[in-house]
C-alpha cells in the first residue's frame, strides 16, 4: 500500500491520503477512524472507509507521470485519461474523479446504458474537453444515448466493439442529426499470459479483426464520415505483467492507428484500455496476477516512447494518448474494515473437560486400540498419527452408532475428543469474521484474488497465532485461507485481548472491482460507508459522508420481497398467538427493528430478545 499507508508509534496503521506525510498533511490513525465511525456515529461494522484524497493523488500521480514522459522524450501531443467507471460506480467516487481530474480534463469510460447514463450527468460537472468514451455491447438505444451526449456538447466517442454497431450509429446520427465521432476496438494479436489476459489474443472475446476494422473504413467512406473515425482503442488485459508486453501491445496498435491515417480517416487518439497493474504483494514480480514489475513512471514512459517510435517512423503526428486506468486509480482509495468476534482456538474445550478415562471404559472392545493409540501419538506429539488414530477411531464408532451398539453420549464423547485432537494436531486457528467473502471480497472467491489483510492495530504486539478468516455465511467458500504472504494463514492476536478490546482487521487495495461485483449471498447487504478527509482537528481527520449499510429491509426488497407486508403479516400472527399486550408489542418492536438493522452481527449490543425473555 505504499504510500499510502503505514504503521504508526502507537501500532496502529497509519494512512497518509496525500502520499506523504508533511506538517500540511498529516498521517491519519486508522483506528481512531473505527473508532468514530462505530462510536460517535453509531455506524455498524463493516466499514468501507473511503479517502478523496488518495483518489487525488492517484489521479495526479499519472497524470504527472505521463506529463514528465511526454516531455523527456519530446512528444508532440498530450495524455487524457479517462476512469471506467465500472471499476467503482459509487457516485461520489465518480464525482470525485471528475472533480479532481477536470483541471486536467479527465474524463470517463462507460460500458452499458446505466454507466453511459451515469457518465453523461457527472461530466456536465467536469471540463467540456474531457472524453466519454463508449465502450462495451450496444443496441440501438445506447448508441442514441451517445449521440445525445455529443448534441449536449459532451466530447463523446463511440467505440464500435462489434461491426454491427455501425449501421446503428449511421442510421441513428441522421435520424439525429448528428455527426458522430467514432473508435474501434482492435483486437491484437499481443497477448498477455496472466489470468486478466485470457479474453486478448488473437481469438479473445472483444474487439474487431483487421478484416472487420477494413469494412468498417469503407462504410464509413461510402457513406462519406470516414472523418468521423477518429479514435483506436485497444485493451489487452487488466495488470499487465511488464513494461515489455505493454510496448509489444501498444506497438502493435500504433501500427493500425499509422494505418488507419493512411486509409483517410482523421485520426485523434489512441486509447490504450486498463491494465496498468498495482502491486497487492509487494513482491515486484512480473509473472503472477498479484504484482507488476513497473512503476506508475516507466508503464509511461513505456507508452509514450511505443507511440512516438510508431509514429515518426510513419511520419503521423502523434496522437492524444488515452488510456482507461481503472484498477491503478481506485485500488487504494478505500479499506474495508471488519471484526473478528471470536476464534475457534481459545473456544476449544481442554482435554480434562472429557471423562477421557470413562470414555476409554466404555467404548467397544474394537476401538480400544485406536483410542490407546491416538492418546499415546498426542502424548509424544505425533500430529500425523494423532491424526490418523482418530480417524479410524471416530469411523469405528460411527459404525458402532448406526448399529446400536453406542448411545449417543459416548458418540459425542468420541467426536469431542477426535475435534480436540484435530484441533490440537493443527496449529491454525480459524477466526470468525462479521464479514460476508461473497459481498465484499467476491474476487477472492470467484478468481482466487489476494488482498492485503492485516490487522489494523495492536502491530506492536507479537502475534501469537495463525489464523485463518471464516465469514458469516453459512458456506465453505466463506473463508479466506490465502494470503498474500504466500502462506495459508496470517499472524494474528488473541481476539478480545487482556481487556476485551475489540480486534479490527483491515482489507486494503479492494478499491476497484470488489464493491461492483459484490453480491447479497445469505442477504449480507453492502458494509458502512464513511469518507475522510484530512483536517486540522483534533485527530486530523474529519467525517464528511457516513452512510450505513443497507437494512435487512433494503436486502429484502431486493428479492423482490416486501418487507411492510412481512411486517404486517407478523404482527397480525403475533396477536393471534401471543396478544397485543406488552409481550406482543416488544416482540413486535423486536421484529420492526431487525428489519430496521443491517444483516451483520450486533456484536456485544443488547437485543431485543433479551428484554422480551423477562415477560
Ligand atoms: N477498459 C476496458 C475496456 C476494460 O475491459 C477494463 C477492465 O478490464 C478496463 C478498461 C480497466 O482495466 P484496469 O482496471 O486494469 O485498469
């Protein structure tokens, strides 16, 4: 996360929004943050805690990266980058782009009707020169949406990812009566090995063959708007490994672009897509998903110097450079924040707490061997054997179980001590975490994706375990058990503590794709959402947007279920069955609230529950 984020004297992480911390901006503790969130502001866990001023920086930092390019190496024309937005479409992220980025005029990618929608209302706030660039499948009634952006004086191009789509914006931009500014998408033969690669390639998903971008260009002749071709998109692949496959993929289209001025059309800009990579692991490499073996200051420079070699050598005046950096800008905006409530290490029953003799009497002639033997292999610490003997055991007395020869007491005993015995055997401890995996790290789950995930405090203590993170939802992908390190657990404290302090872990880099792709599995809804931003208050921060996360009512009515008419229905049967005396009406109110909660755990609030078992 550098460098933005760090650990401070305290052992807490430390963020600094502006990439540094000087006596103008500085650091903010992270959990001072949780702490007003769920204190002050009554705002339940988890948290997705949003910094503006991380976005700012990001967006600057490339920005100045290719300013500093074009001008070393002499270039004859400028960057403008666009954000697509659906890397994060949560407005204010989006709004914040345009705002910062308007001085520079950024602009925003859109791939379908709601994103184009979205994307047309924040650039009326943004600079008129920024591009909208129209990306992704199109029916009739986008394409019309993108010529509406460009009769509201929106510098919008539309992308044609598929040859069909040009007879629709023919036949739409004269039915409108407007000119339309139109790019391709090429599909390149460079490819990009990594797993975010495997739609490049000559017989990847997206984009249009040199035959196809051919007929396009004598379409468009025929219908005399060969000037409206003006822009070359491609996009090889989210993190790109390494500056040489980039130069290889941006070669290559410079070449059709240099070709594309030469067939007549009035070439502007060439977009070379996403896929300017982040380092989650810190390790550099440039041959896993999870690194990229560059700067922000050489996949520029890398770029520039692709386009301008292409260009002088064909003589064409170099064009715009765009590019559609999603992941790059707002990975590290925001953490996620959640708690582990509980581990199963310090829940686990000491051995004394089974009649471990009794059970040794009792037990059927032909598991005594087992028994002896998982006993001696735990004594000597044998892990493997201890193991094994309590498989077999357990298999013994299941057998035993199904045909009547054991009651169920000594089955539970037996089950009881085989758990201890794995327990004691494994040294990983899985902690429970009020967090759902599906809904706010669904790239874990679906690609395997690792993410920094670290405690956010207490980092000036040793941690005295290894634990992997279990979530609430009642499924066995609901755990995470890799982590960046490469390990299958993370170091970690005793939840609780000396003085029962709460134990906060933090996801950092989930900035762009995780809130987009995240689902309602078990109806967990969307964490809290709080931003902050710097200030010269007391702890240097300030609050300036705190929204919780969506009720179970919200979750409800989003499978189509009506939670007033629930609510109906379960108070009419609470009459019925219970009266509408004090009892009904607490219970009543108890079910008004949870409907009025988040679907998280309340960890350590009192429940409504309680107060109606006094009646
Ligand atoms: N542009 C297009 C067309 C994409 O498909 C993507 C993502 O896959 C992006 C931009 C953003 O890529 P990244 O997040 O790697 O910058």
């Amino acid at each position: 996360g550098a460098p933005y984020f760090s650990v401070n004297s305290s052992g807490n992480v430390a963020v600094r929004p502006h990439g540094s911390a000087t006596m103008d901006h500085q650091e903010i503790d992270l959990l001072k943050v949780v702490n007003k969130a769920s204190g002050g502001l009554h705002l339940p866990l988890p948290l997705i805690i949003r910094f503006p001023d991380v976005l700012k920086n990001r967006l600057e930092s490339i920005q100045s990266a290719f300013n500093s390019a074009v001008e070393s190496q002499g270039y004859g024309s400028n960057y403008q980058g666009v954000y697509p937005v659906k890397c994060n479409q949560d407005r204010f992220v989006v709004e914040d782009i345009v705002k910062f980025g308007s001085s520079f005029r950024f602009g925003l990618e859109a791939g379908s009707k709601p994103e184009l929608l979205l994307a047309m209302s924040c650039l009326c706030k943004g600079s008129s020169e920024s591009l909208l660039i129209c990306n992704g499948f199109k029916d009739a009634e986008y394409i019309s949406l993108a010529l509406i952006a460009r009769k509201l004086s929106l510098n919008t191009v539309i992308v044609l990812e598929q040859e069909e789509e040009l007879d629709s914006v023919i036949d739409m931009s004269r039915k409108l009566g407007v000119l339309p500014v139109v790019g391709v998408r090429a599909k390149l033969r460079t490819k990009h090995s990594g797993h975010f690669g495997s739609t490049s390639g000559e017989k990847g998903k997206f984009g249009l063959t040199t035959t196809q971008i051919l007929r396009v260009v004598k379409k468009l002749e025929k219908y005399g708007m060969l000037d409206c071709l003006q822009l070359l998109h491609f996009h090889i692949g989210s993190q790109i490994p390494s500056t040489a496959l980039l130069a290889d993929g941006v070669s290559e289209a410079a070449q059709i672009y240099t070709e594309l001025v030469r067939l007549g059309a009035s070439m502007k800009v060439i977009d070379i897509g996403g896929g300017l990579g982040i380092d989650y692991d810190g390790s550099k490499s440039t041959d896993s998903d999870l690194s990229v073996g560059y700067t922000l200051e050489e996949y520029a420079a890398a770029v520039v110097q692709a386009v301008k070699h292409v260009c002088d050598h064909k003589s064409v005046k170099h064009p715009v450079i765009c590019s559609e950096s999603g992941r790059a800008i707002v990975s590290h905006h925001s953490v996620l924040v959640f708690e582990a409530v509980s581990s199963s290490r310090y829940s686990v029953p000491s051995l004394s707490s089974f009649d471990v003799q009794q059970l040794g009497e009792h037990l059927p002639e032909e598991a005594h061997s087992d028994y002896h033997n998982l006993l001696q292999s735990a004594f000597i610490g044998d892990r493997e054997a201890c193991l094994a003997y309590a498989d077999q055991l357990k298999q013994r007395c299941v057998d035993q179980f199904k045909a009547g020869a054991l009651d169920i007491e000594q089955l539970a005993s037996v089950d009881g001590l085989c758990d201890l015995a794995a327990k004691t055997s494994d040294p990983v401890t899985t902690y429970h975490i009020n967090l759902s995996v599906f809904t706010s790290i669904p790239d874990f789950w679906g690609i395997g994706q690792l993410f920094p995930i670290m405690p956010i405090h207490r980092l000036d203590q040793r941690p005295n375990a290894n634990g992997v993170l279990s979530d609430l939802t009642c499924d066995s992908d609901g755990k995470i058990n890799r982590f960046i390190s490469g390990e299958s657990s993370l170091p970690l404290h005793e939840v609780g503590g000396k003085n029962g302090m709460k134990y906060y872990l933090g996801m950092f880099l989930g900035g762009a794709y995780e809130e987009a792709l995240g689902g309602v599995h078990n109806l967990f809804g969307a964490p809290s959402v709080i931003r902050v931003s710097q200030s010269d208050g007391l702890h240097g921060f300030a609050v300036t947007r705190a929204m919780p996360g969506p009720s179970c009512s919200d979750v409800l009515r989003a499978v189509n279920h009506e939670p007033q008419v629930m609510f109906q229905t379960l108070k009419d049967r609470i009459e019925e069955y219970i009266g509408d005396d004090d009892e009904g009406g607490v219970m009543a109110g108890g079910i008004a609230e949870s409907f009025h909660n988040m679907p998280y755990l309340t960890v350590g609030s009192s429940c409504f529950l309680t107060v109606a078992n006094e009646y």
